[in-house]
C-alpha cells in the first residue's frame, strides 16, 4: 500500500503498490482504465467498431441503470464505454449529465491493492476522498463482479483526479486483451487530456497530489488550448486558448473532466492508418486524431511512445 502521508510531507517516491509505481521524482501513475460515456451504447461500439475495435459488452452495473461495453490492452488497461441502460434516460450515476451530453472522454481510474488503507492515508494527508462504496455487474456469461471504489476531490468520480478501484473478485475476470487492439497495434493507455478553466490552479492539484516537477507548457491551437505536460505520466492539463472554443464549452457546461484520451503502441503508423488527418506534434511527440464526429463525439487519439 502507498504511503501518502510520507509523500505528502516528506516528497518520498512511491513504493509501486496498487495505485503507484516506484519513480525518481514524486509518484508514477498507472493508469487501470479511462471511461467514455453517452447516451446509447450500441451507437457508442457502432463506432469503436468502425475503427476496427471491437468492444465487448460487459453488462449492466448493480446500480441498475447503466450498462458497459470494454475494449482490453496488452498492458492491462481498458477504454470502458458506458451509456444508460435505457439510451437517453436520466440515471442517479454521476456521469449522468456527461452521458446524456455525449460528452465522450468522462473519467479516469487507477488501482488499488488496498483501497481502505489508501482513503484513510489519503484523509490524513488533508485531501478530499469519498468512499469505498461497494459496486460491481453481472457479465453476460453470468460471473458477477465485485469492486469497491473511491473518488478523490469535489467534482464526479474520475473527473480532474483518478478515482480508485480495487476489485474483490478476479481481474481478469474485469479485463481481458481485446485482439482488435492488438491487430491495430495499440497496447495501452497513454495520455488522459483534461480540461480545466485554470491551467496554473490544476498544475498545482497535480503537484500537491502527486509531488510532480514543474510541467512543459506548450499552446496548441488545433486544439484550443494552452496545455501543461507532466512528463514521465499520464497527465495533461488543457484550458481553453478563448472563451468561444468547443473545449471552453465543455469546461463551462460540464466542469473539470477528461476531454480526450491517448493510446499507444509499438508501431505509431500502424496505430495511427485510420487518424482523421496528419498528425501533428505535442511535446516532441506525434499525435494523431481519429474523427471525433465518427466517435459519437469522442475524441479518441494516438500518441507515439517516448
């Protein structure tokens, strides 16, 4: 389990337990999976599958009112696809603004060996944790799943921090490698991009959580935004170059949340055949868009490895 009590007042390096990896400067995240929501499910893997990713329905959550479908990475990471059970239907999940607005990219996760330990460390440390709760769905093939979850900060479950997750039945029963990943090259989760209002006040989240170095700033108008990259994790920050952007919309409407996710692999070209356009470069790396309209408005890219 990882101390955060020692990192948060002694910048200690993390120990490489559930959440953590061991890294020279502050904590190196690992992500377990990133979320994207809409209103219908079927229209969300119509379009994963246009790509060639076959995401495989999961089931409905124990909450009763949404159900999953997910695409597995070598790596052990997944993209999970949520929607309501009832396509377009109000449910009592946090998510339920964000998938009634399609807004595509919505939370992110990281895992815990031992989530209980983690929340009361986190408390001690001063930061803001709701949970463990308990949740859990039943497969298609009938093995129930069971996890508990915690989300740190104010905002929904995964929103600008991770959410926690740490399963009590097996993991693998949770993921497994999709071979339309592999077949398109593509072996992990990379970046999660998340939009904020205020770049200067989310980089000092960041490095107050996380004992993070200063990030590399960079402004890329393609994307509206002036962005912050804390090199060596998953992370970064995106607010909007003018107030009349899509990514100001977002921000405004639906608050601090991912907007879009980054994939990876060995062979960036074969990852990369079917982007919408050229790739373009962010932070020394090539990074390229598949078509956001042809994902139900999610936005959905690869980036090369370091």
């Amino acid at each position: 389990m990882f101390n955060w009590i020692q990192v948060a007042t002694a910048g200690m390096t993390a120990l490489g337990f559930g959440i953590f990896a061991a890294a020279d400067s502050g904590c190196a995240l690992k992500v377990d999976h990133v979320t994207i929501c809409g209103s219908d499910l079927a229209k969300l893997q119509e379009a994963f599958a246009g790509l060639g990713l076959m995401a495989d329905y999961g089931g409905p959550h124990a909450s009763g009112g949404t159900h999953m479908a997910v695409l597995g990475m070598e790596d052990g990471s997944y993209v999970e696809l949520v929607a309501p059970v009832k396509a377009g239907a109000a449910t009592d999940s946090g998510w339920s603004k964000l998938m009634l607005a399609n807004a595509g990219a919505c939370a992110w996760a990281l895992g815990s060996s031992d989530i209980q330990k983690d929340v009361d460390a986190l408390k001690k440390a001063g930061f803001s944790v709701d949970g463990p709760f308990p949740g859990g769905r039943k497969k298609p093939d009938g093995k129930v799943l069971e996890w508990q979850t915690a989300a740190l900060g104010s905002e929904q479950a995964g929103a600008l921090l991770p959410f926690m997750i740490q399963d009590g039945t097996s993991r693998e029963w949770r993921v497994q490698p999709s071979a339309s990943a592999k077949q398109m090259g593509l072996s992990g989760i990379r970046i999660v991009v998340l939009g904020v209002p205020d770049l200067d006040a989310a980089i000092q989240t960041f490095q107050k959580a996380y004992i993070w170095p200063a990030p590399v700033r960079e402004e890329h108008a393609e994307f509206g935004a002036k962005m912050a990259y804390f090199r060596g994790t998953p992370v970064i920050l995106a607010a909007p170059l003018s107030a009349d952007s899509w990514l100001a919309k977002q921000v405004n409407d639906l608050g601090k949340s991912p907007v879009a996710f980054l994939l990876g692999g060995s062979d960036f070209e074969k990852a990369s055949a079917k982007a919408k356009r050229a790739p373009t470069q962010w932070f020394g790396l090539r990074v390229a868009w598949f078509d956001a309209e042809k994902m139900q408005g999610a936005r959905v890219g690869v980036i090369e490895a370091p």
